[in-house]
C-alpha cells in the first residue's frame, strides 16, 4: 500500500485534522479521553460487564446480573 501522492485539499487542515495533529496537544487528550469514556459506556451497556464501576453492591450486581439472564431454548 502507497500513500496517496497528493492529499485532497478539502481536508487540508479540517477541524478533525487539527484535533490529531498533535497527540501531545489537550485538545487530542480531551479528544481521546471523550471518545474512550463514550466507547466504554457503550460496551458496558451492550455487554453488561462485571467487574464494572457501576456496580458498587450485591444489589446492583443482582440488579445487573438479571439483566443479562436469559432462557436458551434448545
């Protein structure tokens, strides 16, 4: 694979190009610390993950863990 010998020039300098242009920057930190905060949000309520900050007592954990019981009818 060749990169591409000319970038376009509508996403020279875009504000998404700018964001990553410096991964020591705060906004790529602020960036990449949003982004992994939303990422794992969504996992844990697609796959109801334990051990889970959520989870903080045998309730919640009874509370989770009926959540993601369910009958497999063979």
């Amino acid at each position: 694979m060749t990169a591409v010998p000319h970038p376009h020039e509508v996403t020279l300098q875009s504000k998404e190009d700018r964001q990553v242009a410096d991964p020591l920057s705060d906004e790529f930190e602020n960036l990449w610390a949003t982004t992994a905060k939303r990422n794992t949000q969504i996992f844990q309520e697609i796959f109801k993950t334990v051990p889970s900050n959520n989870v903080r007592s045998w309730d919640a954990y009874e509370v989770r863990i009926c959540m993601v019981e369910f009958e497999v009818e063979y």
